[in-house]
C-alpha cells in the first residue's frame, strides 16, 4: 500500500532521531576533527593537523597495536573454539540444552560484572597464583594482568570467555541448516567422520564464518567496558584500545580534537569491514 | 551409553562409523564437553563461593574453597553500606536508577520499533529502503563517534546527568535493533490477514493494534529481553553522561571495584558484581530460547 500522510508522520520522530543523533552526529564529529577544539568544541577548520598528531602519538601507537594482538586473538580462538563446541554438541548428545546454556550464559551479563570476577580471578595477589599457592603448587607463577607486554592476553582471555558461546549458537543453528544429502552420501561412501566435517560441512558454513568474523571484529573494536573494567588500562597504558583512547583524550585531557580523530579512525575501519558485508547481504535478500 | 545417538537424524550419527570404540569416543566427548562447562561455569562459582566468605578467609585462603564461615555479611555490605558516591549508601540507589532508566527506555523503543516495522513493511514510499539501510547501519557504529555531540546535546536540553537524559539516548541508539527485529518478523507476516481487516474498514491503527500486536507476542519478548539486556549492562553512555545522583549499577559497581581506597574487600565486589548480574541472569534463565533468538537476529551488538 502506498503510504499517505499519517504512515510518514509517524515514522519521521524515528527517522528524524537517527538522521541526527548517528548521521548528524557523524558529519559533526569529523568536523571537531578538523579543528582545534580542546576541553571545548572550536570551530576553526585547519585541516588534518589532528589526523597528523594522532598518528604519531605513542598512546595511539600502543593503542592500535593493542588492538592488533586483542582483535586476532579474540576473534581467532573465539572462532574456533565456538566452531569446535558446535560441533561437539551437535553429535546427539544429552542434555544438550543444558550445555548450551552454560556456555551460552556469559553473553547475558554485563562485561563490568564479568571483568569483575577476572580482575580478581587473574589478580596473582588473590586470584589463580594464590589460590593455586595455598593448595600446596608452591612454585605456580601466574601475573599477567600485572606484567605489561602480558596483560593484554589477559583481556583476551575474558573476552573469549564471554563471547566464545554466542559463536557457538550461531554455528549451530548454521550446522542444523546443512544440506544432509551431502553428507549421507559422503557416508555411504565410507568417508570417515572428520573427513566429512573438513570436506562436508564446514566448507557449507561459509556464510556463518563470514557473519562471526564480521559480527566479532566489530565488537572487538567497540571493545571498551571490559578494559575499564578488568585493567582500567594498566598497568600504566598498556592494555589501552582506542576506545579508551578516545575517551580519555575527549573527557579527561581536554584534547577534543584529537579524540574526534580517533573516533573518526574507528568508525572508518568498522565502516570497511561492515559495509561490504552489508551490501553483500542486501543484495543477497532482494536477489533471493 | 545407550545408542540414542544411532536414531535416524539428519547428521546425526557421524562421529562413529563403525561400531567399535564409539563408547571410548563417548565418553571423551562427554569428558570434553564436561571440562569446557566447568571452565565456563568457574568464574560465576568462584563470585558466588566468595561473596559468602569473610574477607580474611580470602585472603589466608583461595578462591576455589568452599566458605568455612558462611556470611551474607559482604551482600548487605554491598547493597547498602558500600562506599560509592560521597555517602555510603551501596548499591541500592544505583541499582533502583538502573530501573528507572530500563523501564522507559525499554517500552519507547520497543513501541517505537514496532511502528516503524509496520510501516516499513506495509506501506511504500519513496527512499524507505534506504532509510531501513540507514537505521541499521546505525547499530554497528562505535558509540565513540557520537559522545561529544551527544553530550553537547544533553547539555542544551538540560537533561546532563539525569537518568531521563539517559533514557533518551539509549532510546535513540535502541531504535536500529528494535526496528530490525520488528521489521524481519512483520516482512513474513500473512499478507491475506492484514488484505481482509483493510477490506473490512480497518485503518491505519486498527490494522496495528487488533491485527498485527495481538499477534507479535514472539517478536515482543524477544525485543524486550533484548532491550532490557542491553540497556541494563550498557557502560559507555552510563559513564559518560551520568553522575552521583544517576549512575546507573554498571557504573555503580566499577566505581566500587575499581576506585575503593585503602582495603579491597573482594567478597563485597563479588556480591555487588552477582547483584549487577542478578536481573539479566535471571532473564535468561527463565526465557533462553527468545535470549538466543534476539542474539541471533541482533547480532550486531558490542
């Protein structure tokens, strides 16, 4: 039905919000990039000076290669970890839904709530290394979170933790879809087992990899609450990823110009892993 | 084991081949899948076992034992006596600001999601497609793009440091995924029904509120579970646009976590981390199937 006036009313408070609040608000930000802006917003445009600072700053340096290690780790034995459960759950086991659930629960808790209980759980002063300790593993060395080339690892750690059931779901639902002609006929020609997953199925859950990979890089790179959380940063700036980057720069350094730059950088690499996604995706819908 | 794994199913019975070894293979899977949910129950055990023990029990002890002295002394700790803004007040203001700040933020974007889905859907205008396009390519933003004009913005309508200003934005950035999930669920919706109440003299709202709501129940729990998860555990928005008078409890509990001076009392954070935890905890476990449902469909979230 064509729409008349009320449809277009009524859609308009919605349409009018996200056309401000991301887009509006997109375009603002990079403006504030291009300026000078400190603790408050100046509206000076001096072109990429803050682009150029940025790049060269050691904070942002670190950041990014922070994120570098975090993201390949994070997105790396997520993947393969929730492939692997997948497919351990899908052989017709008991009590599946049970399993399911546990490694599914993190995914509904806050990352302050679980970067609680690693902050402590890898804390050498209270957590693994003492406990370990005191049960008699007298030589038991674990301090990452304190140790600064290791404490990244540390992130990684509770963020697959988190994350690793919801891959899980999401390869199972892609392995309940599978084509199962296929795969009988594989095994009625005496193929084995592992055989028919390597050849066979996982060749079929091409999509989904392609989903997870996207769905966990970008949160990879909105990765915020569970650094402030677990490290707070540290020890020193160690485990900075440019969010948290951006957030110190913009509220707590006054450099509000460079923080918009930062911003501006991550939304760009989100926008390069997400948009050809998203085309392929619509163009799949309207194809189909 | 019984050979329950040899029933007739789509896939189901690779993994054994022939007959010999299938229960050595059994029971190393069982012993696999076991590991893994212990590992993963770990971190909820050790917040559990802990906030139950007296402080020093912690420390002279490990985290993996069982409590020698039970206390639910670091719970009311953390609840109400806990130092977090300028008063000792625990958790309690925080976590009734995190309702105060659900509740609406949940039932406007929901309502809103499920209007624009209904128009998206059953009406054609020009530039629709693209405005859909637009409202979802809005969830995967890094909310870091939006924090300075946004605060500018709460700072123009008065609304900085409130939790009504955090109702509005976490509406605004909700409005992507309710709309999606109501958008996906109306697309398949039976054309023939809505044909017929129109052809009956159903306008604009009737068609909404008697053929299409009474009829939205799966998409409705979903997009409120979903909605109430995020918004509950959101942080970014929480810490950059509230105060003392607004925290919500996940800026509550880090305040408390990560800014105690002098003696950290790790079975108070503990009790207060399972108090933050509690409600979305308690969401999933009485309706998993529709948690995972919207994780499925809203699978965009960071």
């Amino acid at each position: 039905m064509k729409a008349g006036f009320l449809p277009k009313l009524l859609l308009s408070p919605s349409a009018f919000l996200v056309l401000i609040c991301v887009y509006g608000y997109i375009m603002f930000t990079v403006y504030l990039s291009f300026t000078t802006s400190t603790m408050l917003p100046a509206y000076d445009l001096v072109g990429p000076a803050s682009y150029q600072r940025l790049v060269g700053m050691y904070n942002w340096q670190v950041s990014v290669a922070n994120l570098a290690i975090f993201a390949v780790l994070f997105i790396g034995i997520a993947g393969t970890l929730g492939l692997t459960l997948a497919i351990l759950i899908d052989q017709k086991i008991r009590a599946e839904n049970a399993f399911r659930s546990i490694f599914l629960y993190p995914m509904a808790l806050s990352l302050i709530v679980t970067g609680t209980a690693w902050k402590w759980l890898l804390d050498p002063g209270v957590g693994l290394e003492h406990s370990l300790r005191s049960l008699g593993w007298e030589s038991f060395r674990f301090g990452w979170i304190k140790t600064s080339e290791l404490a990244i690892y540390c992130v990684v750690i509770a963020a697959v933790w988190q994350t690793t059931g919801f891959v899980m779901a999401m390869f199972l639902a892609g392995l309940r879809g599978i084509d199962s002609e296929q795969v009988n006929a594989a095994r009625v020609d005496g193929a084995r087992a592992s055989q028919i997953y390597r050849r066979v199925i996982i060749p079929q859950l091409g999509p989904i990899v392609v989903s997870a990979f996207v769905i966990l890089a970008h949160m990879a790179i909105k990765s915020y609450d569970l650094v402030v959380a677990l490290t707070n940063g540290g020890p020193g700036r160690s485990t900075w990823l440019p969010s948290v980057f951006m957030y110190q720069y913009t509220f707590t350094r006054n450099e509000m110009a460079i923080g918009a730059a930062s911003s501006v950088l991550m939304l760009l690499v989100i926008g390069a892993i997400v948009l050809p996604y998203g085309l392929r995706e619509m163009r799949a819908a309207r194809d189909a | 084991m019984p050979d329950m794994h040899v029933a007739a199913g789509a896939i189901a019975p690779i993994g054994h081949g022939s007959t010999t070894g299938v229960d050595v293979e059994r029971i190393a899977l069982y012993g696999l899948l076991g590991v893994m949910a212990l590992l993963f129950l770990m971190p909820v055990y050790v917040m559990v076992v802990n906030s139950l023990k007296p402080l020093d029990e912690i420390r002279t002890g490990n985290l993996l034992a069982f409590p020698h002295h039970w206390t639910i002394q670091p719970w009311l700790t953390a609840w109400s006596t806990a130092q977090i803004g300028v008063q000792p007040t625990g958790l309690r203001p925080y976590f009734i600001n995190s309702f105060l700040l659900v509740v609406p933020a949940v039932t406007i974007s929901t309502l809103l999601g499920a209007l624009n889905g209904y128009i998206l859907t059953q009406f054609r205008f020009r530039g629709s497609h693209l405005l859909f396009a637009a409202i979802l390519f809005s969830v995967f933003i890094p909310f870091q793009i939006v924090l300075i004009p946004m605060a500018m913005t709460l700072g123009l309508l008065r609304l900085a440091g409130t939790v009504t200003g955090l109702v509005f934005v976490n509406v605004v950035y909700g409005i992507g995924f309710t709309t999606l999930f109501f958008r996906n669920y109306y697309a398949a919706f039976p054309v023939e029904l809505i044909r017929s109440a129109r052809i009956d003299g159903a306008g604009f709202f009737s068609v909404l509120g008697r053929v299409l709501l009474p009829n939205s129940a799966p998409i409705i729990i979903v997009t409120v579970i979903w909605q109430f998860t995020s918004v509950w555990n959101e942080f970014l928005f929480a810490a950059s646009f509230s105060d003392f008078s607004s925290f919500p409890i996940t800026v509550a509990l880090n305040n408390l976590v990560n800014s105690s001076t002098g003696v950290k009392e790790y079975n108070v954070h503990f009790a207060g981390a399972l108090v933050a935890g509690l409600p979305t905890l308690m969401v999933y476990l009485l309706s998993g199937k529709y948690f995972v449902r919207g994780l499925m469909a809203g699978s965009v979230k960071g």
